[in-house]
C-alpha cells in the first residue's frame, strides 16, 4: 500500500531532513518507525531537503508497506512512536502510482519570519532575531524584481548545473515588530530562500540597493558577499499538487 502523509515538524531539534548516520533527522525517524511497524526496512521519500533548524508547517512524505493498515491507525501509531517534535497531521491511501512526493509538487511556498523589536531568546530557534527596524516599503518594492524566470545563481549556495527558477509571488506583511516574508514558486535551490531573504534585508537597512538585486540578477554575480539568512526563521509553508 502506499501511503501520504502530511507532516510538520520543529526544526531546530533535528539535524535536518535527510537521513543522516547517528544523527536525529525527520528521514531517519520516521523510516524508524515505520520499519519497525511493517517488520521490514521502510524508504521514505519528501516533496524536498529541509536544512538543519529548518521547519515545516506543511511538508508531504510517502512511502509503502507491505501491511494494509487503516490511514487513521496508522497516522496515530506514528505520532505515538516518533519524537514529540514531529506531528503527521494527515494520512491516506494513495492508489496513483504515478504520484511522487517530489516530483509532483506543483508549488511551494516558504515563509521566514524576522523579529525587528527587542531580543526574545524564546523566539530564538523560530524566528530571525534581527533586533533593528528595516524599511518595509523598500523591502516589498524591491522583492517584485525577483517574479517571474530568472537565474538565481548569486541567490545560490554551492555548484549547480543552472540556478533557472520561475518564483510566482512574495509577500511580506508586519504584525508589530514581525515581520512575514513568503515566497512562493515551483522549485528552488540550495539555500535560495534564505539568500533571497538576506538580500532583503540588506535593502532594508540601506546596505544594498534596488539596482543592486538588477545586477545580480543580470550577472549571476554577488554585489557583496553575504551570509544566508538563519536556518530558524524558515518554514515551508505550503505544497501544492
């Protein structure tokens, strides 16, 4: 049988995603589970790597086994069996063969979230703790200039055969000293969101200017080095198929 499930998951307690030797990982733990459940090593796939300190408020798995069990049971099983840390929030049957947790994901959306008012150590691993104003109006004029296909490469970390991306909106609102940023598009690359968020932010405060996103957009080449924005603000959002 084979089953998808819908999880969510609070990043900062696992070492990312992928299944990793001796280390905690959303991969890991629930082919944990499961393995242990259907009496035989279990593959789990996702619609895609989150990092380290990386959440989900949406993230979809599959995976098969070999037992026919009810989704309902099945779904409360592993929420009983695997860390606190990770919910399934859904389970189901699926009899599309052809569905694939990965490759047919139509969208995605991100969220990264930045505390601009005073230090909040409780919000520490869930939101960027910024701690300084940022000029909202220029951040939301300048995020228009990434819509549409691009090439992202100086939004990129690492070597890739082509850095192409299509991102469909981004949204940025405030509530208080919150600030919400969401990106939305079909895929993205190694650190992309976090990149995008970071130059954002160096619009915001004046390091950067609107000609600046132009430029590294045009050349595929930094205008100055920085770093990806922090792994805790990060939570993908929404996946549709």
């Amino acid at each position: 049988m084979k089953y998808v499930i819908t999880i969510s998951y609070d990043g900062s307690k696992f070492c990312g995603l992928q299944k990793l030797k001796d280390e905690l990982t959303i991969q890991g733990e629930l082919e944990k589970v499961l393995s242990i459940c259907d009496e035989r090593p279990v593959k789990v796939v996702s619609s895609g790597r989150t990092d380290k300190g990386v959440h989900a408020l949406n993230q979809v798995c599959t995976f098969e086994l070999k037992k026919d069990i009810d989704p309902y049971k099945l779904k409360g099983y592993i929420n009983r069996s695997s860390s606190k840390y990770l919910f399934v929030k859904s389970c189901e049957i699926t009899e599309d063969k052809l569905f694939h947790a990965r490759f047919s994901v139509k969208k995605k959306t991100y969220k990264y979230m930045i505390n601009t008012g005073p230090y909040d150590p409780i919000k520490n691993d869930y939101t960027y703790n910024y701690n300084k104003p940022l000029d909202i109006k220029m951040m939301k004029s300048s995020s228009e200039l990434f819509l549409g296909p691009h090439n992202f490469r100086a939004f990129v970390t690492g070597k890739h055969d082509t850095c192409d991306s299509i991102i469909d909106d981004v949204d940025i609102t405030t509530t208080g000293n919150t600030i919400e940023i969401y990106i939305k598009g079909k895929s993205f690359y190694t650190y992309m969101v976090r990149n995008i968020v970071a130059v954002l932010i160096l619009i915001g405060n004046g390091t950067l200017q609107k000609s600046d996103i132009e430029n590294m957009l045009k050349t595929g080449k930094k205008s100055i080095e920085y770093s990806p924005a922090p792994a805790g603000g990060l939570y993908l959002y929404e996946l549709e198929y």
